[in-house]
C-alpha cells in the first residue's frame, strides 16, 4: 500500500469473503493493520482465532457477543472491545439479529 491517504465509498471494498453465515469485508490493509467490517448472520459463530497482534472490534448493528479465552463479552451497537490477539478469541451472533461490526488488527494477519 501507498503511503497516500485512501478513500473507499459506501459499498466498496478491497476483498470480500463470504461462507457459512459470515461475510468479511477488507476495507484497508497496510504493512501495519487491517481493517475488516464483518457481518454474521443470527445464531452463527466464528471460528477459534490465535495470532500474535491486537484487535479491536466496534459494534455498528446488532449486538455479538465475542469471547477472549475464557472469558466472554456481550457487545451492542456502539461498545467497543480490545484485546491482544494471542488469546484465543472468536465472534459469535447469538440473536435472532444480522450483527455488523468492524475489526482492527494489527499486524495484518486474517485477510
């Protein structure tokens, strides 16, 4: 990636990933992070991540619950959730609800 600023319209994106009730969406990717906005469909999970980095997910619809090792967090519109990524972790949508949400991560590591 360039160092110029980039700038994506609605509905754009760099890459997009769709299977089994997840859909990612890359927005930006650089030598540094990634940035990924992921939608998953009611009553579906992630699969187990572990990778070294850091994370942070912002809720933009719906609600998720998102678990980092043993523990787990109930995320709605607007929460936000940080964590270091060599804990296992794993996104799960247990509403009846679409979720959206965008993930930064650093290193680039998932797209």
């Amino acid at each position: 990636m360039k160092d110029d600023p980039r700038f994506l319209k609605s509905g754009e994106q760099l890459k997009k990933t769709k299977n089994a009730g997840k859909l990612f969406r890359l927005m930006i990717k650089s030598n540094h992070l990634e940035a990924i906005i992921a939608e998953i469909d009611p009553h579906t999970d992630s699969r187990w991540y572990k990778h070294k980095g850091e994370e942070l997910h912002y809720v933009l619809e719906g609600e998720i619950e998102y678990d980092v090792g043993d523990k787990s967090y109930r995320l709605h519109t607007g929460e936000l959730l940080w964590h270091k990524s060599n804990v296992k972790h794993r996104a799960r949508n247990i509403t009846d609800k679409k979720a959206k949400y965008a993930t930064v991560g650093t290193p680039p590591t998932f797209m």
